[in-house]
C-alpha cells in the first residue's frame, strides 16, 4: 500500500503491510469473558443476569440504560461468575459482567426478517435491540444516529471505507473477503432515508477493496463506490464528508445538518446481521500487529475476550514491546497492561517495539510551523498546546481549540516532540465537561 500523506504533504510509516494479506481468521476465548457495562456513549447499561445465572451465546444480559444507551449480549454460553468492577482500555475502572465460558457455544435461536417486509420503525428498532453501536472507536449508539430529526433530508449515507489510521487493516479485509456484505447493509440503511444514495468511501490506496466494492454494489440501485485521495485523517467523520460532498461541518453541527449519515464498515455489517439475521452484535475485527507481534493477524473475535489472548493467537512477542496501544497509533490509547477485554470499539490492538514519542524528551518549540500544516482543521496546534499548558480556556476557545479533532497529526509532526495532541485533548475534556455541568 502507498505510504500516507498528511495535508501538509508529510508521509509516515503507514505499517498495513504487516497485516493486509492475512485473511480474517476466528478464533475462540479461552478464559473468562469481561463485559463492560459501558463500552458505548451514553447511559451505562443495565445488568439483568445474577451471578450463578447460566448464559447462552447471543442472550442479552445487560439492558440500554436510557435512550442513549446499547444492551449487551453474551458472546458464549457459561455461568455469571461476578458482577464488578473491572480495568478496560481508557485505564478506567468499569462495573461488568464476568462470563465463565463453558467451551459449549450454545446458542438462542435468532429471528430472520425479510427486508422488503419490514418498515422503517422496525429496521431502527432490530438495530437498537441488538446493540449496535459506532465501532469505528467512538461507540456512539447507532439507532440514535439513524433516527435524524428530518430523515427526508438525509442525501448521503456514507460508509467510512477509508481505514486512514497506519496499521489498521480490518475494514480493508472486510471490504475484500465480505464486500456484499457491506452492500447489504447499506441497503438496509438507505431504507430509512429515501432520499439518499449510499457511497461507499475508500482511500485511493486500496484499489483492491474498490475493485471488490465495485463487483458487489454493480446494479444496486441507489449505491456507488467513491475513491478518496489517501490522505490522514481521511476517515475523521468531518473530513470525510468533506470528501465526498464538499460540505463542511464544525463541531457544534451533527453530519445530519449537512444532509449526511456516516457508518464505520463493521458497523454496517452489524446493521445488516441485526437487521436481516435478527443477531446483536457479538463479534468485531481486531488487527494484532506492531513489530513486536511474532504473526501479526486479523481476528474476528467475541466481545468480552481478553487483549493478553489475541497476542498469544498471533503467536505472542517476538521482542518486548515498548509501547502497547489500543487502536492506531495515532488515535489510540496506550495501555499499561493487557489484562482488559475485547469491547464493541476495541478495533486494533498494536504492538511497537519502539515509541517515537518517549524515545525523545520533549523540546521548546522551535516555530517551524510543521503542525500547522499538518493540522486538518487549519488550527495553530503550538498555540492551543500553549494556552492548554497556562490553563488559558477563553483564548484555547478564542483559536478554536474546540474545533481538533484529535487525529494526533500535529504531534506525529513535531520534531520538538511536543505533547501537543495530549494538551489540546485533556482542555477540550475540561470544556465538554464543563458544558455537560451546566
Ligand atoms: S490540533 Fe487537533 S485536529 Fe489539528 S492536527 Fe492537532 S490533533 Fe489534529
Ligand atoms: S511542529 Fe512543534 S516545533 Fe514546530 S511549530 Fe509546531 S509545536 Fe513548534
């Protein structure tokens, strides 16, 4: 694959040859399953099992807490070992419920629905009993998002094909193993909106996925295939629309105020096995790779499994890692241990033998005006880092610090090594907390 082109022309290490030919391949838990009562925004979800309770796979056994909110389903059958608190990849403490795995798999009989027979209500509906949420990272309930307030509006629906992030390759080997997939859970989305199209936006760095999506999506109505230049963060939700529509939208605007829907490509195969199958969301791709992964593979794995087992499955450690990240390296968290569970957002689990980052002590800026150009949102990243670091909120909002949206570029750029991302983040937390307050 091509290397990566930031808007300042900057290209890194894009590290998708790692893992872009290993096809996806399942694999089982071995130990308890972990499942975080919130791994979704919004109101945590409810537990409705009891320790001691048997579970079987694809049984709810927690309940959305709200309307703003996703239940959750057991991924294998096995007894409710506990209800508590448990470590997951922010570095938060979470209540969940702890799954024994009885090695059985046995599983609740699933309702099938024909799409043609089915109305919009109930489409909206089979996705929210099922759980489905953002999977691209943000885990934002998806039947909150396919309910705008003027659904005639709606003109595109827009799958995020673009996989920008370096080294993640899942959505790419969906794209080539399942393109038909993704095709038909685009026509399970356009159903709510008549007046959409549905584009299927892919980096033009993967020709393949288009040549795929292309073959799937010929003599669909209403569906159509879209190349991108490959440029991060091609796949940040504002930039894509920008792509596809030459709409811009800041952040006090939803993509529905710009006519827009956008779905991550797990997330759309979840709609249509939730819309069609009648099955909650129970599995999602993860990415194991890095330089310090022996086999670096992609997994289709049950929600609830721990990250120490995905590592092992791709043959464990070839050297130690210095740096152990969940998700890409440029929007992830970094992780102090891998004693944390496999949730609805967990869509890469990188393993890197060096950290550019600790590598190098932080230095003075030296005004070269790198972050600048890097930035997608024409910030001036130096600036808001600086009034971040003076706790100044009236001038960081004055410089549209609210605006970032956190794709890391500035501080990948920095040859200072600035923290810059890390400060403008941790301002635009204390505001959104603020706001939440009032
Ligand atoms: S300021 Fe925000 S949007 Fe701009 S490059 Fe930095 S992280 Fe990205
Ligand atoms: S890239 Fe770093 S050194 Fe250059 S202007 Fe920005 S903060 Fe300063």
């Amino acid at each position: 694959m091509a290397k990566l082109t930031f808007p300042g022309g900057i290209h890194p290490y894009d590290g998708k040859d790692l893992s872009k030919d290993k096809p996806i391949t399942e694999i089982l838990p071995k130990g308890d399953l972990v499942y975080p009562l919130s791994q979704h925004i919004g109101a945590p979800a409810t537990p409705i099992v009891q320790k001691g309770d048997r579970v079987l796979t694809g049984q709810k056994i927690a309940e959305a807490g709200g309307f703003v909110s996703a239940p959750i389903y057991a991924t294998v059958s096995g007894t409710v070992k506990a209800i508590e608190p448990r470590r997951i990849v922010t570095g938060d403490s979470v209540m969940s419920i702890i799954v024994e795995n009885d090695g059985q798999y046995e599983e609740v009989e699933y309702a099938p629905a024909d799409l043609d027979a089915l109305s919009k209500e109930e489409i909206i509906g089979r996705i929210k009993e099922a759980g489905v949420v953002g999977m691209g990272g943000a885990g934002f309930p998806t039947h909150v998002k396919l309910s705008p307030k003027e659904p005639e509006k709606i003109e595109y629906v827009i799958a995020n094909c673009a996989e920008c992030e370096p080294y993640l390759t899942s959505d790419y080997r969906r794209m080539i193993e399942n393109p038909e997939l993704l095709v038909q859970g685009l026509q399970c989305i356009l159903k709510l909106f008549d007046n959409a199209r549905g584009i299927l936006a892919v980096e033009d760095n993967k020709p393949d996925a288009i040549e795929a999506l292309k073959k799937a999506a010929s003599g669909v109505d209403r569906i159509e295939v879209k190349a991108l230049k490959t440029k991060y963060p091609q796949g940040a939700e504002r930039q894509l629309i920008y792509a596809v529509t030459g709409r811009e939208i800041n952040s006090s605007m939803l993509p529905a105020d710009a006519g827009c829907v956008v779905d991550n490509v797990d997330t759309i195969v979840s709609i249509n096995q939730a819309v069609r199958e009648g099955k909650p969301l129970m599995h999602r791709i993860v990415t194991v790779t890095g330089d310090a992964i022996a086999d670096p593979r992609n997994f289709i794995v049950r929600i609830g499994t721990n990250y120490s087992e995905l590592i092992e499955e791709a043959g464990g450690f070839k050297q130690d890692p210095v740096k152990v990240v969940s998700g890409g390296p440029m929007m992830g968290f970094s992780l102090f241990g891998l004693d944390v569970p496999t949730t609805k957002t967990s869509s890469a689990l990188l393993c890197m033998t060096h950290d550019e980052v600790s590598d190098h002590e932080p230095s003075a800026c030296i005004n070269c005006g790198r972050c600048v150009e890097a930035c997608p949102e024409r910030l001036l990243p130096s600036k808001l880092a600086d009034f971040a670091e003076h706790g100044d909120m009236d001038k960081f909002k004055a410089y549209e610090g609210m605006e970032c949206v956190e794709c890391g570029s500035c501080s990948y750029v920095c040859p200072a090594k600035r923290q810059l991302t890390q400060e403008i983040k941790s301002m635009r937390k204390t505001e959104l907390a603020n706001r939440k307050k009032k």
